[in-house]
C-alpha cells in the first residue's frame, strides 16, 4: 500500500507539471492577444481618411514592433523545452499509476496560423482590420482549449490528492493495528513468563516447606 501512496503522489506531481505547462502557455497568449488588440486599434486608426502617408508610416512602425515581439513570445515561449505555441505538437501526461490513464495535451503552432499586417496605406488598414478579427479568434479559440486543459488537471490532480490522503490513512490505520497486535502478544508473553515464574516460586517453596517437615 505505501507503493501505491507513492505512486499517487508521483502521478498528482505529473498533473501539477501540466497545469503549470498550460499557465505558461496561457500567460503568454495574454500577452499576445494585448499586443493584438493594440494593432487592432492601430489599423483602426490608419484606415481613418483623415491620416496622411506620414501618419500611417509612424503606426506602421509601431505595429511591426509589435508583430515582431508577438512572433519572438510565440517561438520562445516553452517547458522545459517543449515549445508551447509555435509547434504543432502532442505532449502526453501521465495522470496514474496505470497504462493509459493519460491525458495527451496537443500544442498548437500559432506563427503559420497568424497573420501579420501592414498598415502603411488606408486599403492596407481597412484588410487588415478583418485580419486581425481572425487573428483574435484563433487565439481566443486556443487560449479557451488550454484553459479547459487546465480544469481537467486541475480536477484530477484534486482526486489523487483525495485519494492519496485516503491511502495513507489506511496504512496507518494497519500500522497501529499491527503495532497493536504486537503490544497484546508482547503483553501475553510477559503474562505467561510472570505466570510461569510465579509457579516455579511457589513449587519452590512448597518444597522447602516439605523438607522441613520431614527434617521435624
């Protein structure tokens, strides 16, 4: 049985690795879909008639700064080396003690599924404002597949958590058992050894007294 709490523990340790997988990923997808909303807004902007070709080249320039920085989180954003957003991948946790109780958590490679604008002219813009509504949805869509992730760990790593608790309380319940068991046969030893002394005394005795009798 304590094999078995062993092997619990090592199984609810696997599951808190992949919850911490998907936060990672979750976080870094929070920080693209902020870069996100700001291009979305940029390309807003720059599809207004009233912006000159001056204008829209200093938001061009901000919005590649950004497209450069959500490209650089989505490649480097990884566990323990296993990339997260730019792979399209199946990382397989370990969720007990048994063959095939496992959860195969798939990775997505979001650089080829996002597009990158240019809104350096008011057409540019205006195509890039339904660009970045899809943009948005894929990640919304892959942001909401990594958090049902997380719940289902999150609720199995609560059920071995349970179960392990439940394990070492019966072990230490057939721990005390066992203690108490030898305390009683260690008890009826000493009984019969104190018992069978007390009779050797008092054959002694008689004995004795015997002797005197006959020494009268």
């Amino acid at each position: 049985m304590s094999a078995d709490v062993r092997g619990l523990n090592q199984a609810r340790n696997n599951v808190n690795d992949g919850v911490s997988m998907t936060q990672v990923a979750q976080g870094a997808l929070s920080e693209v879909q902020t870069g996100m909303q700001r291009l979305q807004e940029l390309a807003t902007q720059s599809a207004n008639g009233t912006l000159t070709d001056t204008d829209r080249a200093a938001l061009q320039a901000e919005a590649e700064q950004i497209q450069s920085q959500i490209t650089s989180t989505l490649e480097n954003t990884q566990y323990n080396g296993k990339s997260l957003l730019s792979a399209d991948a199946t990382v397989t946790l370990q969720l007990g003690q048994d063959e095939g109780d496992a959860l195969d958590l798939a990775t997505t490679d979001l650089t080829a599924s996002l597009q990158n604008i240019d809104i350096s002219t008011q057409a540019g813009a205006e195509s890039a404002l339904s660009t970045m509504q899809t943009n948005l949805a894929t990640v919304s869509s892959e942001q909401g597949k990594l958090g049902a992730y997380e719940n289902r760990l999150s609720a199995a790593a609560s059920v071995l958590s349970t179960e392990s608790v439940n394990y070492e309380a019966s072990l230490a319940r057939i721990q005390d058992a066992d203690i108490a068991s030898e305390s009683a046969n260690q008890l009826n030893s000493q009984v019969r050894q104190q018992a069978a002394l007390s009779v050797l005394t008092q054959a002694n005795q008689l004995s004795g007294q015997v002797y005197q009798l006959l020494q009268n």
